[in-house]
C-alpha cells in the first residue's frame, strides 16, 4: 500500500496543471491595440484594460491574482503596469475597462509604475522598438494574501510567487 500511495503522490506532483489565460483583445505574441495604450508620458491610447479570462486552476486554489509587466523597459528593472490580487476563486474573468470600482469584493490592487492604483497601458519610448507585455495569472493557495498597504511591485510580486500553485503568462507586444 505504501508503494502505491508513493506512486500515486509521484505522479500527481509532476501533473501540469493547464491554467490558461485568455482575451479577447489580445494574442499570445500579438500586438496589443492603441485602447491598451497609457494616456500621459507622450501616449495618448485609451488606457483600457482587455478583457481578461482564465480557467484550468488545479486543486487548492483559493484565490487568483493578476500582473501586468514589461520587461523591456528602459529602468534596470522593467515597468509594472497592473497588480491585482486577492480575486475569490469563484472568479475566473476580468471585464475590458475594469477599474477599481468594479473589481470583486475583497479584490486589491498594487500601485503600479506609473504611481497609481489601476490598470496602466502600455507606453514604451519612442524609437525603443517591440516591448513584451507579460499578463500573467496566478493560481494562489491562499484565500488572502497579507500584503501591507504601500507594498512594493516586488514584495507583491514574491508573494504572489511564494504562494502560487500555478501561473499562467500570455504575453502582448507593443511599439510606438
């Protein structure tokens, strides 16, 4: 019996979990439209988050989370653009346009690079070339993470890592 309760664990731990993240706006390696652009620091895009939707998550989840990040910003250290945590595992989508007032109950947000709390678009420099707009979701085993209000894009960003089961990434282009 204990054989077959190793074999049996064995197995389970290396099952890939098919998390899967979804939009309709956007293509995995495809290029996001002028809506996702930011509005301010030379952008003028509509700054509108795409609808996003995630299904897939294994067992043991208890909440999602949701990041938006550009690894090709010009900073040493990348650019959040979104950080969204503490979704309820009941919800697996995020409406096109969603701000702050719609998120579920009990949902909360990072500051973002650009210093506020809410989705910020895209908005690479001029002449900078394609950036590489990560959109990742998370599958967290926790139903509320503790993050302090002011957290960093970092601290939040561990403990998203520290407490995943499983995550996601579909990632959207951009150049001006």
């Amino acid at each position: 019996m204990k054989l077959l309760t190793f074999i049996a664990i064995t197995l389970l731990s290396h099952v890939a979990w098919s998390l899967e993240l979804t939009s309709k706006q956007l293509q995995d390696h495809g290029f996001m439209s002028k809506s996702q652009e930011f509005i301010g620091f030379g952008c003028d895009g509509k700054n509108r988050s795409p609808e996003l939707t995630w299904s897939g998550a294994p067992a043991g989840t208890k909440s999602f989370a949701i990041t938006v990040y550009d690894p090709d910003a010009p900073t040493g250290s990348g650019w959040w653009h979104w950080q969204v945590y503490n979704l309820p595992a009941s919800v697996n989508r995020l409406k096109a346009g969603i701000d702050s007032d719609d998120l579920p109950k009990g949902a909360a947000q990072g500051t973002n690079d650009y210093g506020v709390k809410a989705f910020g678009g895209a908005c690479p420099p001029k002449g900078h070339g394609v950036h590489h707009y990560e959109f990742t979701v998370y599958a967290i085993k926790e139903a509320k993470l503790d993050i302090p209000e002011g957290a960093s894009a970092a601290l939040i960003g561990y403990m998203l890592n520290a407490n995943a089961l499983a995550k996601h990434t579909l990632t959207a282009l951009y150049k001006r």
